[in-house]
C-alpha cells in the first residue's frame, strides 16, 4: 500500500495533508483498495463545522457504501467538485486529484491525535 510520508492518518483510513490552519483530506491508497470501484461521493456541504471523527460523508462503490470521518475538528471549507463528474478519481490519485474535502482547522484541534506515517503502515500490517 501506498503511504505518503508528507501526510497524517486516521485509524479509520483518512489521510490530512496539514497546512498552517487548514487541511485538505482524503481516504488513504488502503481505503479506496477495499472499496474498489467508486461511483458516486457525497460531498460535505461547505460552511459546515464538525467535531474530530465526526461522519462527515460518504463514499459509495460498487462494493459497499462507507462513512468518511472528519479527522481534525473545523469548518469544510472546500470540496473537490470534480469527483461528482468522476468520482474514480478517489481510486486513480487518492493523494492528490482525488482530495474529498478541504478544512478550515478549528484553533483547538490538534492533529497530533493522528497517526504518523510509520504508525499507519503499522495498522495496516495488522490488518
């Protein structure tokens, strides 16, 4: 699988790429693996805030429907409108072309409580 080492991970698959008091998030190479083919992602609404591993949306594939968790606790921002056209980009360039959603950090959320990369690939290897 493949782990960016520029990025922060969820236990629950969700990666953050950290920006000063923002952050651009995605699901992980592992995660749109296991769903296999995407076909449709609901987008969060912009302007919405969420507490850190709150659902945030979904990502359905041919496979199974799954809830994506908010990593980091803020405002969305951003999202990608892209995937609504094509939502295999999820699958094609999870790290980059395929981002869900873009946050606007609250001050009090840390992503300290994230997984580094080497403790990500440590999850997966338990898997």
């Amino acid at each position: 699988m493949n782990v960016p080492n520029d990025l922060l991970y969820a236990a629950s698959h969700e990666w953050l790429r950290h920006e000063a008091d923002h952050a651009t998030v995605g699901i992980t190479d592992h995660a749109q693996h296991e769903l296999t083919d995407v076909v449709y992602v609901e987008l969060p609404a912009v302007g919405a805030h969420f507490e850190a591993g709150a659902q945030i949306c979904v990502v359905e594939s041919v496979k199974a429907a799954s809830d994506i968790y908010s990593p980091a606790a803020g405002t969305v921002e951003a999202v990608n409108e892209a995937l609504v056209s094509d939502p295999a980009l999820v699958n094609t360039d999870p790290y980059g072309n395929g981002w869900i959603f873009k946050l606007r950090l609250d001050s009090t959320s840390s992503p300290s409580s994230l997984k580094t990369p080497e403790e990500y690939s440590e999850l997966l290897g338990q898997l």
